[in-house]
C-alpha cells in the first residue's frame, strides 16, 4: 500500500512537473510572439513612413521645380517685351541694348512693381506735369541712407513709350547739363556703361553698376548687344 501511495504521488508530482513546464513554455512562447508582432508592426510602420516621407520630398521637389519653371518663363517673357525696342533704338542712341534691358529688370522688378505694373514705367522716370504723371512713394540713397521720399512718376501707355522715353533721358542729357551722360553714352561695353551711369548721376544707389553688371551676366544679355 505504501509503495502504492508513493507511485500515485510520484506520478502526481510528476504530472504537475509537466504541466509547469507546459505552461513556462507556452508563456515564453507568447512571449517570443508578442516581441515577433511589435517587431513586425515597428518595421510595417518604419517601412510606411519612409514611402510617405519619399512620396512627400518627390510632391515638394516637383513643386520646386515646377515653380522655378514658372518664375524663368515669366523672366523670359518679359525680357522678350523689352528686347526689341532696346535694339532697335542702339543705333540712334548709342545706348546699349543689354544695359536697357537690365535697368529695366532692376528698376522694375521685371515688370512687377507698381509703375511698372499700372503705369508702363520701367526706370522710375520721374516727371512735373499732372496730366502724364502719378504722384507715388519711392526709395532713395540720400546722404549714405536709404529714404523714404513721394515724387510723380511718368505713366506711359506702353513699355516701348517707357524704354524711347528713358533712352532720350541719356540723349538730350539734363536741363541744367545736356552732357550729363556723355561718358555713359560712350561707353563700349556694358561694365564701362554700368560704371558711367554712377559717374554721370543716373542712380542714387551706390551698388547699381555691380547690381546692373550681374544681372547682364546672369542672363547673358549681351547677346543683344550685337543684333544692332
């Protein structure tokens, strides 16, 4: 009887043996599943992210690149307005086309400004007489400081009336000076007619010549220059 009980508890103790093993082992099953799921979910969302961030940088750089297309097209119409009519007075004037066309670009912001947009004025030509002027705000390089001052401005009821007007500037000279851009119109080249233009008085502004210098190179302006 005794070896009986002792077989039955054996088994018993044995039998519970098992069972905690079964159960440590499916624990550390689970175990083993749950950190194989997180691990799976963690990599589908690495992986999702990272489409979603390409798919975001291509959308950004497409924009980018359709916006610079846009802002270069624009440049170009506008310097095809201009173009023409610089040309076509060089020979009479003696003024640069290249030169013309990058006054134009600064002094109007390619056509963006408010002369330029309402009234034709390209060069911010000023003028006395109410009837072909308009009173506005403007900035300029007085006494080494930049100011705020309100002048009339010319309106024109075309950029061709703008570029004869601004060209006839330089030929007829001022009221007080008729030579007052004599070494502008004898410039050669567009570095030379840059630089007159601060020496005669045209700007106000001190970097004109450097400003007027690179835009004629970044857009390759002298081109121009030769169609004459």
């Amino acid at each position: 009887m005794a070896h009986s009980r002792y077989s039955k508890q054996h088994r018993r103790r044995s039998s519970q043996r098992r069972s905690h093993q079964q159960r440590q082992f499916i624990d550390l099953n689970g175990f083993f599943w749950t950190i194989a799921i997180v691990f799976a979910v963690g990599l589908i969302f690495v992986l999702s992210y990272d489409r979603w961030q390409q798919h975001e940088t291509q959308e950004e750089a497409a924009a980018v690149s359709a916006s610079t297309a846009s802002v270069q097209k624009q440049k170009e119409h506008f310097i095809s307005r201009v173009a023409p009519e610089a040309v076509q007075l060089q020979s009479s004037t003696h003024v640069l086309p290249s030169v013309t066309i990058a006054q134009a670009i600064l002094e109007s912001n390619w056509g963006k400004s408010t002369l330029g947009q309402k009234y034709n004025n390209l060069f911010g030509v000023k003028g006395s007489d109410p009837s072909n002027t308009q009173e506005m705000t403007t900035q300029e390089y007085v006494d080494g400081k930049w100011q705020t001052i309100t002048a009339r401005f010319r309106v024109y009821d075309s950029y061709a009336a703008s570029i004869q007007d601004h060209a006839q500037l330089f030929t007829r000279g001022t009221t007080w000076n008729p030579q007052q851009y004599q070494h502008f119109l004898a410039a050669k080249d567009y570095r030379e007619a840059a630089q007159a233009l601060e020496t005669d008085g045209y700007a106000t502004d001190p970097d004109y010549a450097s400003k007027i210098i690179e835009i004629v190179e970044t857009y390759q302006l002298t081109k121009y220059d030769q169609q004459s």
